[in-house]
C-alpha cells in the first residue's frame, strides 16, 4: 500500500529534485514488415508503426495530467532496419527512402524520436549492413526524428575493424552534411560495442529480434533526487552511503513502474523494462555530480 508520506516524498521530488519521467518508449517489431520490393516494405513498416504507436502521445499525456507526474518524452524503438530491408534495398539512397518513411510515420505520431535505424556488425557486415552504414549521413541530413545505431565489436567476438575504419568515415560525412544545424546528424548517431539484445534509449534505441511484437519501456530521471539523498547523509559510513542511494533508487523506480503499468495496461502492449538514468539535464541541481 502507498502511504500519504511516499505521496508527499513523491511530491516533493518531482517539484524540487527534478524528478521526471525521461520517456515512454513503445519498441515494435518490423519482422513482418518484409516484402518483395521497396515499395511495399516502406507502405508496410509506415502502416505498422501508426497503427501500433497511433495512442503513444495522447496516452502519455494523459497520465501525466491524470498522476502529476512529468512525462518528457514519447519515443519509438523498431527492429534494426537492416534485417527489415536487406531483402530489397540494394543501394544506400534505398534504405534513405526507408529513413523518409520512418520520419514520416515519426510525425505522424507525434514522438520526439524514433530509434532503430541500425545495424549490428560486431562479427562481420552483410551486403546490406554495409549499403545501410553507407547511407546513414544522408539519412540523417535529411530527417528529422530518426536516430541510428551501430554495434561494431563485442567481448566475445572482438571489434570490426574494418567496420571500425568505415564508421570513422560515415561520422566526418555525417557531421559535413549537417553542418549547417550545428552537425546535429552526429548527435543522433551512436557507435556502439557490446550492445545488448534490445535498448530503448536514444539515441542507440533498437527492438531487439528476441523481444515480443511490441513492448512497452520507461526511463526515470533522478539523478537530482539522488544527490539530495547523498548530501543528506554527508560524513556517514560507506555502508550508510549505500543502503541510502539502494532506498533512493526504489523510490524513483517505482514512479517509473506507475506510469509504465498504467500505460501498458492503457494501450494494451506488454511492460517491458524500467531505466533509472542519472544523466544530468540543463536544469539547476539535477545532476550527482
């Protein structure tokens, strides 16, 4: 049972320490998205991601004003795209028509970015792997809310380096074609080694292949929250220390687990992970360091 102290506690977090919900992401399988031309794979995937995602944002909202709980993001997460149109694009400027439908579907829901973008090469690069990191700066000059990923290496399986070799170029292009918007298309790009199966957050967000059709992720920012606790027990023992950020860190979470329950059970898609971040933001005191 929640008692009216945690409701006060909570209360006083999000309005004092920064604590907010960072985003709702709802990650979606593109495995069925498959065809047999361009054409219908771009009206498939377009179709899919605006029926699975079309409640997303107003969901979101409506939980924040129903619960008084900020809710900053609403993001999308889809299967690397790699693996969804290696079967029909043969060229890079193929898979830039793939990004264009993925920014499209973006605005057409409404979310802030879309993740997914990707190819996972930490072994070796397929034909396609390779067409899709070719074709990344131009994908990312020219939209607005796709996010791109690639897994170069792996502790088990070593680093790519020729994969390596290639990304260093695809990240210099990619910063000359954005350059006039401050080289955004690097911010949105990010290089990865040992990623895991599935990650929702941007802006390396991809559905992994052994995750459910869809599923729904929260990520919790409170590293403000954190602090406080910290400098409330200044002076103590280590193990104080511990058992201090252990307790913050329950409590954080579980504003994650309220607003990821109420919004899976709302729009009917499985709840999948919770995400305590402690990245500091612009705003005064929300930082641990």
């Amino acid at each position: 049972m929640i008692n009216l102290n945690e409701v006060f506690e909570t209360n006083k977090m999000i309005h004092e320490m920064n604590l907010d919900v960072r985003t709702i992401t709802i990650g979606i399988s593109l495995l069925d998205c498959v065809g047999a031309t361009l054409e219908e794979v771009k009206e498939n995937i377009y179709n899919k991601i605006t029926t699975v995602a079309k409640d997303l944002v107003k969901t979101g909202k409506d939980i924040e004003n129903e619960f008084g709980i900020p809710i900053v993001n609403k993001r999308i997460s889809i299967t690397p795209i790699s693996l969804v149109g290696g079967n029909v694009c043969k060229t890079p400027d193929d898979f830039v028509e793939l990004a264009k439908v993925l920014d499209a579907a973006a605005k057409k829901v409404g979310v802030n970015f879309l993740g997914g973008y990707s190819a996972l090469v930490s072994k070796g690069m397929t034909k396609a792997d390779e067409l899709l990191i070719r074709s990344i700066p131009k994908a990312l000059a020219e939209t607005d809310f796709v996010c791109s990923s690639v897994n170069v290496g792996s502790t088990k399986t070593g680093i790519n380096m020729d994969a390596v070799k290639l990304i260093g170029e695809i990240i210099k292009e990619t910063a000359e074609l954005t350059k006039d918007n401050q080289c955004l298309g690097c911010a949105k790009f990010v290089v990865f080694c040992n990623a895991p199966d599935d990650n929702p957050f941007m802006a390396g967000a991809f559905h992994g292949v052994t995750e459910a059709d869809a599923i729904i992720n929260v990520g919790v920012s409170g590293p403000g929250v954190v602090k406080r606790a910290i400098e409330n027990v200044r002076g103590e023992n280590f193990e104080v220390l511990c058992e201090t950020i252990k307790k913050t860190a329950f409590k954080v979470t579980r504003v994650g687990q309220l607003v990821a329950k109420e919004a899976s059970k709302r729009l009917g898609i499985p709840f999948g992970i919770i995400d305590l971040s402690l990245a500091p933001t612009p705003a005064a005191g929300d930082s641990v360091g």
